[in-house]
C-alpha cells in the first residue's frame, strides 16, 4: 500500500489539514494518509512535547484526541501516535526510517507544505530523505514553489485548494469555523487556548 505520511503538530488540526490529507487520496496519489502528530517539531523550539503544559495549552494527548476527532468517519485518513514512541525530538528521516522498518509492506512517501519546501535543506539529512522517499508538496498562500531538475523524480507539486489559515489564527480565536464541531467543542470543554 501507497502511504503518505502527513507530520505536524496539529495544534490544533483545521478542516485545511483533513482536506489536503483527502485530496491526495482522492486524486489517486495515495492509498492512504497517515497523520503523524509530533510530540516535538525539531525546527520549532515553542513546540509543546509530553504531557507538560502552560496553562490553556494542550498536551500531546489532547492534540492526539482533537486529531481522531476531525478525522473520525474520513476514509483513508489515518491519524497516528508513531512518532511518540520515538526519541525526542525525532528528526523526519529518523521517524520514516523506523516506519519503512516496521511496516517492510507499505511504501512510505512524505507530504510537506510549500513554507517547508522553502526550509528542506534546513533538515536533517534532507538529502536521504530525497533519495529514498517521494516527496509531496502542498501550496499555501504566499509561497511559490520550485523544484531543482535533479530531484524532479521525487518531489511531486500537489494541486490542491488554499486554504487561507493557520493554526496560530485559530489559536488566537480569528477562523474557529475552520474547525470540526467536535474539535472546537472539544477545545471549549478543556478550555484550551483560552477558550
């Protein structure tokens, strides 16, 4: 099986995540998306990891919950804990490695954003990345992609819908219509994000 795997701290997850993570599937690209929430994005040093907590801030758990939530019912959309079995923080290459390792059947593919794109040599060993796994880049608003000639073979420009949002704009109570209704009921009952 055909498996994209779709990373992010998903704080929280928006209606934008789920549909990009659909449309791939639909457009024949993927058997299937799995949503990888991190305890820990390596590039992001605010990133909020374990069960620990500023006050009106999610745990990983909470984001792992409000994830099943807006994926409940989407066929072919899977939401995962995989990366929290794995040392903090665990680097992309590290986490698709360890998935190619325990699941030899699948064959493992990375979707990234544009604003990731940009940044890919900022990874670690983003050049093995490139050489054993096909890549799918999202467009966002704002970002124009390109892709070098060497790396044609591997990096697949995704036509997809802009969604015009951003988890901090959620976040910061501007497009909470961007939201499941059981994820926002979800925030509201833990009064998250000061909710």
């Amino acid at each position: 099986m055909n498996i994209a795997i779709y990373g992010g701290s998903f704080n929280p997850i928006h209606s934008g995540h789920v549909n990009l993570a659909l449309s791939l599937v639909e457009q024949g690209l993927v058997d299937r998306v799995w949503l990888l929430v991190s305890p820990q994005n390596p590039l992001k040093v605010d990133s909020v990891d374990g069960e620990n907590r500023n006050e009106n801030q999610p745990t990983y758990s909470d984001r792992l919950r409000m994830a099943k939530l807006a994926c409940k019912g989407v066929k072919n959309v899977v939401v995962s804990d995989f990366e929290k079995h794995l040392p903090i923080p665990s680097y992309t290459i590290n986490t698709m490695t360890e998935l190619s390792k325990k699941y030899p059947q699948h064959q493992f593919s990375l979707i990234i954003g544009a604003d990731n794109w940009v940044n890919f040599r900022k990874w670690y060993n983003y050049e093995e990345i490139l050489k054993n796994y096909k890549i799918f880049v999202y467009k966002r608003p704002g970002y124009t992609i390109s892709v070098p000639s060497i790396y044609a073979d591997n990096v697949t420009i995704v036509d997809n819908a802009l969604y015009d949002v951003s988890s901090t704009e959620i976040r910061n109570h501007v497009k909470t219509d961007m939201l499941h209704e059981d994820v926002l009921e979800y925030i509201k009952n833990k009064h998250l994000y000061g909710f």
